[in-house]
C-alpha cells in the first residue's frame, strides 16, 4: 500500500495486515484485538472505525466508544487527530498506551470539550503463568439469575473508579445489558457472602491470547482481608484455564492494588493513559 495523506478508514480487506499488527502488540491491543478477531472489520459488526495512517499498518487506531490509538509516529497521531477533530468526539474517553494518548491528546484538547479527568500514568500488567498465591476456591462465574445481585456491586465500582454513575442518562438501561452480556458470556466472576458480592471482577475483554482483567472491587466492609488478591488470582486461574495471559491496567497512585498484583505475580509491560470525558 501507498503512503497516503490523511488517516484512512480500514475494512475487511486489510484484516490480514490488521491481525498482524495487533499480534506484535498483543497485551496493548487486546481491546481491539478481541472485537477484531471475533467480527471482522465492517464498521457496523466492530462498533467503531479502525484508521491507519501512513503505509500499510504503520499508524493504527480504534475510534469508537474509546478512542484507542494502537501504533504511530508523530505524523500518523497527528493524523488521527485531525479525523477525530473532523468526525466530531463519540468517545467516553482516550485510552491505550500513554507514549500513543498524551500527544493525541495534546492534537486535540483545543478543540475537543474539556477533558472530566486526564490520568496519565496507569501501569499496564500482564500475568503469563499461574498466579503466585492461592486463587479463592469462592470466587466463580456469576450465573444470570444473580444479576440484581451482582449488579449493585458493578455501579459500586464503576462510580467509585470512573466517578459517574453509569445508569445515568437512560436510567441504567445500556449499562445493565452490558453486565448481563458480561455473566452470560462467562467473563463476571464474584464471590458471594449471604447473597451479597464482596468479591468482584471481569474479564472485560478476551483475544486469543489474552484476557483484560477489568472492574476489580472488593465490598468497603471487606476490604483489608486480602480478598482482592486471591480474587484477581482466581479469574487469572480461569483464564489461564482458557489458554490466555492475564492482563490489567491500573492508577499509579493505587498503591494497595499494585502491590496486590504484584503479589499475584503480574509485572509491568507498558504505561497506559486514559482521558475520561
């Protein structure tokens, strides 16, 4: 392919090129690479646009509802930035690798409404074998028959970590279906007490390879127990019994978590960044 002017939109003929650029970049991507991977590259089916700029795959980035840039040099970001700033924001936030959001952003801060948040340093952590502590043998895939149960605790930790309720605006609708998409998948994970969740997490994406750990939370009564490490060690376990890595980003002012990862095993792989609007 050419070089081109501009940033370009992609489809099913370049999905070759596209898986392959992805698999370099196998923890970074998984996002992407788990909607690419099960429907294509028809915009309709992946829920979003995949851009490149440049030749061939060189610059590559996801916008929908986040804008994910994959891959880039300066010229590619500026780019995409210029596409975003003509289709106008659709996205809740940036997010991916911080070297790849922070200049995107910069491209568009002027123009885009003010960012809510900006959280510019997020450890990107991947786990390749079993986890180094005890995973909890009551920690499971939750069943879809407790999902008024499960729920709660999902607002809970949405709200605390991304500071917005998520039923605001259509009552709770959009993000009640996301959760129940999640149980029957298999990819919510809890542990009960009395019909209570005190232990949760997700899988929140699932590639080939790997598996993004997501919306880790432990009940305020129950925290301090070590229940979020041999939690996140039991949903690593399930998915090392699926055949993928274990992967999560995470605050870098979050202190007891990293160490709590740490314990579990995962080491740092790259820096992250997420602008929250």
């Amino acid at each position: 392919m050419l070089r081109v002017a501009g940033a370009r939109l992609l489809d099913d003929r370049h999905r070759s090129g596209v898986h392959a650029a992805l698999d370099s970049d196998p923890v970074a991507s998984c996002m992407v690479a788990a909607r690419v991977e099960a429907v294509g590259l028809d915009p309709w089916r992946l829920g979003g646009e995949l851009w490149a700029a440049g030749s061939g795959t060189d610059g590559l980035c996801f916008s929908g509802a986040n804008l994910v840039p994959l891959r880039g040099e300066r010229s590619a970001i500026r780019a995409f930035a210029e596409r975003a700033r003509r289709t106008g924001r659709v996205c809740s936030s940036l997010v991916g690798r911080s070297e790849l959001v922070l200049p995107l952003w910069e491209e568009l801060a002027g123009v885009w409404a003010p960012a809510r948040e900006i959280r510019p340093d997020q450890p990107l952590m991947v786990l390749s074998g079993p986890p180094a502590v005890a995973p909890d043998p009551h920690v499971r895939p939750v069943r879809i028959s407790e999902l008024e149960r499960y729920l709660p605790a999902a607002v809970a930790m949405f709200t605390e970590e991304v500071g917005v309720d998520p039923r605001a605006g259509d009552g709770g609708a959009g993000y009640r279906a996301r959760v129940a998409e999640l149980i029957t998948s298999g990819r919510a994970f809890a542990r009960f007490h009395e019909g209570e969740v005190v232990f949760k997490a997700e899988i929140g994406a699932m590639s080939r390879r790997i598996g993004q750990i997501q919306g880790v939370w432990v009940h305020p009564a129950w925290r301090g127990r070590g229940l979020g490490t041999s939690g996140t060690a039991a949903v690593t376990d399930a998915l090392s019994g699926m055949g993928r890595a274990s992967s999560l980003y995470v605050n870098a002012f979050n202190t007891p978590a990293r160490a709590a990862y740490q314990r579990i095993g995962f080491s740092q792989v790259a820096q992250f960044a997420t602008v929250l609007f």
